[in-house]
C-alpha cells in the first residue's frame, strides 16, 4: 500500500485517487493545485485546467488589496472576460460569513459567469462555496493568508442567526496560493494558520477517540499523512515570524 507521508501533493491530488488499507479509495476533487512563490501568475492556466472561461470574482476591501487587483489584472492581459465584486464592510465595519454577505454575492451574481474565484482566506473562500454551491457553480480561490485549513474543505463555517454553524457544500476545483502574497499577511494571520495546524495534534486523537468509542470511520494512513505535515509546520515555525516564504508554504501545503 502506498505511504502517504512520503507522497508530493501532486501524487496525493492524482484524479483517479488511491486504494487504501483502510478499505476506501481517497480521492481529491482539485483539477488544479499550485502553492509557490509567483503562482499568481498561473491564474490562466488553473481556469484552463478547470475549463472554465468566464470566472465571478469575489473578494473584500483587504483581500482586493492583498491580490483581487492584481487577480483583475492578469485576467484582462490574458483575455479572459470576467466580473468583480467587492462586498462591502456591514454597520459592524466587519465582512462575517453570514446571511448579509452570502445573499449580497448571490444577488450579485451573473449567470453569465460559469464560476466562483474567491480572492481572500476563510471568509471569503466559505461565502463563495455557499453562493456558488446555491448557484450551480464551482470554485476556485486565491489565497491571501495562511490563516487557517479551509481552502480545500468541502464545508463552510459559516454564521446563521449569530450562531456558528458547519454547512457542507463543494471544496473548490482549484487552488492558487502564492507565497509571496502569503508571507505580506497581517502577522496575526500568520499565528492563526500556525495555531490552526498545531490543533491537529488533538484533532487525531480526537478522531482515533471517535472511532474507539463510537466507530466512527478512521483511516492510519491519512492520520499519519496529518502527523507528517504537522512535524515539518512545527520544524518551520520558528521562521513565520520572520516571514520566511518556505515556512509559509509549510503552513499553506
């Protein structure tokens, strides 16, 4: 059986997947995957990847700084026709992941657009798959913090009625995460990421736990697929703080 640890991203996100001793083929929705210094650029080549022609561009005030313009940018020198929104702060002076939010991107939506490209983290990214999984439509995102584990997750964490709640829609088709952007993240950011993968520590306990207790499924090679990330984002988390962009990609892959 394959050993995942050892896998590069790209073997693991193989479109026909893997067999496993845990009796299940894992198998990765992504058609497209870059996490490097300068992947912004390759931005065509993921809507290539993903066939998709005309890309709604979603982002807030912070992330249409951090990348939305430069998004916006590089799809007008490449040809490619496209839509921009940039949802706008509420009376809180704060984008939630919520009802207001969600419904101002889908009101805005043109269904001319055969996709949703979210610029931004994980606000941003989970308003997107909720509007997109409500309109019909896939996703993509540009990262532009390594601030939590969500890019690729098929749920969103989202608020409903002022209560956070997990809704389960699509992950995205693709993912663009440029270190260099990654690295200009506000530094609390970069803690928050760093936090969020140090939790994993507990989380596969916890999920070990569940399936002792419970029976809940569980899988050693995706377990020790976690422990293997989680001992080199511990290994580079001495340089987050100086923004070293190859310790960023370790919080980012």
């Amino acid at each position: 059986m394959p050993d995942f640890s050892k896998m590069s991203l790209s073997e693991l996100i193989r479109p026909e997947g893997w067999e496993c001793a845990c009796g299940r083929r894992h198998v990765c929705a992504l058609k497209y995957l870059d996490i490097s210094r300068g992947a912004i650029e390759r931005l065509p080549q993921m809507l290539r990847a993903m066939g998709k022609k005309r890309p709604f561009v979603v982002a807030d005030e912070n992330t249409w700084a951090a990348a939305g313009a430069r998004v916006d940018g590089i799809l007008a020198a490449a040809g490619i026709d496209h839509v921009n929104y940039v949802i706008p702060r509420t009376a809180a002076d704060r984008i939630a992941p919520a009802e207001w939010e969600t419904g101002s991107v889908i009101m805005r939506f043109d269904p001319a657009c055969d996709m949703f490209l979210a610029v931004g983290s994980g606000v941003v990214n989970d308003i997107c798959k909720v509007a997109a999984h409500a309109c019909g439509r896939p996703t993509a995102v540009v990262g532009t913090a390594p601030s939590m584990d969500g890019y690729a997750s098929d749920s969103s964490s989202m608020e409903m009625d002022h209560v956070k709640v997990s809704l389960y829609n699509h992950g995205p088709e693709g993912i663009l995460l440029d270190t260099d952007i990654l690295a200009r993240a506000p530094r609390r950011m970069l803690g928050a990421g760093l936090g969020d993968i140090a939790a994993k520590y507990i989380a596969v306990c916890e999920w070990r736990i569940a399936h002792i207790v419970t029976g809940e499924y569980y899988c050693e090679d995706v377990a020790g697929l976690m422990r293997a990330a989680l001992r080199r984002v511990m290994a580079a988390a001495g340089r987050v703080e100086r923004r070293d962009p190859d310790a960023i990609q370790s919080i980012a892959e």
